[in-house]
C-alpha cells in the first residue's frame, strides 16, 4: 500500500512537472508573443508619431501656402484695379487725343482757306494795282 502510494505520488509529481513544464513553455511562448506584440506596438507609436509631425509639417505648410495665395490674391486686386485706372486714364488720354486731333485738323483747314483766300487777294487786280500805287507796304 505505501509503495502504491508512493507510486501514485511519483505519478502525481511526474505529472505535476509534465504540467510545470508545459506552464513553463505556455509562459515562454507567452513572454515571445507579449515581446513581439511590445515591439510592435512601439514601431506603430514611432510610425504614428512620424505621422503627427508630417501631418504638422503639412498643416504648416498648408498655412503657409494660404497666406501666400492670400497675399497673391491682394496683389491680383491692386494690380487689377491699377491696370482699370490705367485703362481709364488711357481711354480719357485717347479722348483728348482725338479732340485736339480735331481742332489740329480744323485749324490746318482754317490755315489753309486763310491762304487760299490771301493767295485770291494777292492774284486779284485791285491788290496789284493797290501794290503798284504804293497803297500796300511791302513786307
């Protein structure tokens, strides 16, 4: 009886070091699986940080870039506006232009009927013979 307790023990401890053994190994595989999922949690958090700052960066540089088209816009209007003042003072300057183009071309016509009508006064009789009686001096 006691040598099949003794029995039944030495089982009972084999089979509680079979156990211990196969907790041992779980534990390992455990431990690798918790190590492996460890590392790869912090490679996700290096790669979500990476991401942050490149999500920063181009939030910074999208500000940027509004700032400058912003800019870009205000000198498109200023400039805009300048070059209607400008065409405005152009087409009042072409106005002008045209109405001393105008007055140019009716004194010229002017002008020229004053010699028409001098050169009919000169070729007419009464002038020479005003000439020839000294009536006229000469110039």
């Amino acid at each position: 009886m006691t040598s099949n307790l003794l029995r039944e023990k030495e089982q009972r401890i084999t089979q509680l070091d079979l156990r211990i053994t196969q907790l041992d190994e779980k534990i390992v595989n455990f431990q690798k699986e918790y190590d492996e999922r460890t590392q790869w949690c912090l490679e996700l958090e290096l790669l979500v940080k990476n991401r942050d700052a490149t999500i920063l960066d181009l939030r910074n540089q999208f500000t940027d870039l509004q700032n400058q088209f912003t800019d870009l816009q205000n000198q498109f209007e200023e400039r805009s506006a300048w070059a209607r003042r400008l065409s405005q003072e152009i087409t009042q300057k072409d106005a002008q232009i045209l109405k001393l183009q105008k007055e140019y071309e009716e004194r010229t016509e002017w002008a020229l009927s004053l010699n028409a009508k001098l050169e009919r006064l000169r070729r007419s009789n009464l002038f020479r013979f005003s000439k020839a009686l000294g009536l006229i001096p000469e110039l």
